[in-house]
C-alpha cells in the first residue's frame, strides 16, 4: 500500500516537472517564441508557432532578402535577416477574442533604442496556438 | 456593435463609397512591415470596393489554405488595420462588366500568386484590383512598372499613384 502511493507520488512529480519543462500552449506563447524565431533563428519555432498560410507569406518574402541556396539550406540565416533590427519582445495585452481567436500586442525594442507596437493575431489549432498573420 | 455601424456609415459618408473604389491598407505586424517596404508607400495590401445590397464589401486576395479570393465585409476587411485609405475612380466603371468578371473569378478559385509574376493563371492582390479595373475601364489601374527581382510587378504605389483614382 505505502509502496503504492509512493509510487503514484513519484509519477505525479515526474509528470509535473515534464509540464513545467515545456511551453505554455497560450496565445502569448505562440506570438513571442514566433517572434523570438527571427531573433534566434529558430526555424522549428517558427514552424511550430505559426499556420502554413503565415509561413508561406514569409517565405515570399523571404526569398527576397535571401538567396535560394540559403532558404534551401540555411533558413534560419533568413528569419535572422528579418529579425535582424529586433533586440527584445515583450508581450503588452492579450485580447481573446472568442475560444479560438486572440489578438497579441508585443512591444518590440529594437537594437537602435527604438521601441514599436506590433499585434499578432493567434488562432487555436488542433495542434495548438498559432500566430496567423496576413499582409 | 453601435460603434462598428457608426463607424461604417461615417466612411461611407466621407469616401462616398462605390462599387469599383480601391482600398489600402496596412497592418500593424512583420508581415505587413516586410510587404509594405517594396516599394514603399505605407500600405501592404489593397482590394477593390464591391457594394452589394448597399453594404461595403472588399474583393481581394491573399494566400490562405482555404481559399485566396474572397470578397468579405469592410469592416472584416479593415479588422486589424492600422492604416487605411480609400480611393474612388474618377474614370466611368462599367459596374455590369464588373460583376461578371468577379463572378468569373471566383468560379475559377483563382489562387494567390505566390511567384509575383504577370501573365500566370494566378494573381496577387494589386494584379487583381489592376485586371478587374481594367476589364471594367478600359485602362490599366498602374502607374508604372516596378523592377522586383528581374521582373515588372505592380506594387501598392503604383495603383496609389493612379491617375485613374483620386
């Protein structure tokens, strides 16, 4: 019996440590590390944090910062290229709108001191919280 | 809901709005920023004006899983812009010619042209204000050709720039 519960405490706190590794699944999540992909360059991030329809207008405009060998072979030397003026995110409001919709304000300080005011609209997918973008 | 119906009439009181019209808009995110800097002019996206049953409505396209042109509400339209300008044509639009074409259009679920080329079987947003304004004028929206990577595009300026619109 005492074998037992320690048993189940011991599975508790290992799954408890599992969630506490990993990331939010939240719209404030998806909007900084897609964000954050550009600064880092983080080509998975920013697949992960974003809809194919989102990745694909950045890839359109990526391809004009970047040579093909480098989108091919090096994408992540691309998102740094758009990213390159962003020094920090911060996340100002999230505003819900609905279950499935929300609306994230980030600040962003740029590398020359300046700060501006962007929002990401983020949408819940079946595989979580995605930034989704358009033009 | 009051403030959204306030908003609405008062820009179609101030643009008079009418069927053929052409909208810029920019958004405040990445994206719109990067699209906004080829040849730059402020906005990021355009659409042309369709008013049906006296309500405003934006025919445009951009690429989306689901489908890349579509004609949705203004206020839908302008939902996440932080800027946006409204310009009329000052030339006759055949308003018939118009429809058919649109109807055309989106019976062909023409798909949003991620190569930026003219003369494909697809089309990006200033391509399709320019081909809609041109099958119902007569005259090419653009003022101009831009060079975009070794090839003649029509950007966001050059239909701002229109001596067809004012």
């Amino acid at each position: 019996m005492k074998k037992g519960i320690l048993s189940l405490i011991f599975a508790g706190l290992i799954m408890f440590s599992a969630t506490g590794c990993g990331k939010k699944d939240s719209p404030k999540t998806a909007a900084v590390e897609f964000m954050n992909s550009f600064v880092t360059g983080d080509v998975d991030s920013f697949k992960k944090y974003s809809t194919q329809d989102t990745q694909a207008l950045f890839a359109l405009m990526m391809a004009t910062k970047c040579s093909k060998e480098d989108m091919k072979n090096n994408p992540g030397k691309c998102l740094k290229l758009i990213g390159a003026n962003i020094k920090n995110i911060e996340v100002v409001k999230v505003d819900k709108n609905g279950e499935n919709n929300a609306l994230v304000t980030l600040k962003e300080t740029l590398k020359n001191g300046e700060t501006k005011t962007t929002q990401m609209p983020v949408t819940k997918t079946k595989d979580g919280w995605k930034v989704y973008i358009k033009k | 809901m009051k403030k959204i119906v306030f908003f609405l009439i008062l820009i179609s009181f101030v643009y008079s709005l009418q069927t053929g019209s052409i909208i810029f808009r920019k958004e405040n995110n990445l994206l719109s920023d990067l699209f906004s800097q080829i040849d730059p002019c402020g906005y990021s996206h355009v659409g042309m004006i369709i008013i049906k049953n006296k309500k405003p409505f934006v025919i445009h396209i951009e690429y989306d899983k689901k489908k890349d042109l579509r004609i949705i509400p203004l206020k839908k339209f302008l939902k996440n812009a932080s800027s946006y300008k409204i310009l009329n044509p000052c030339i006759k639009i055949n308003n018939s010619v118009l429809k058919t074409e649109v109807n055309l259009l989106l019976k062909k679920n023409i798909k949003f042209d991620t190569d930026i080329k003219l003369n494909n079987q697809k089309l990006y947003c200033t391509e399709l204000v320019d081909f809609l304004f041109y099958q119902a004028s007569g005259k090419h929206l653009y003022s101009y050709l831009y060079n975009f990577k070794n090839r003649k595009i029509i950007t966001v300026r050059s239909i701002l720039k229109s001596k067809y619109l004012n």
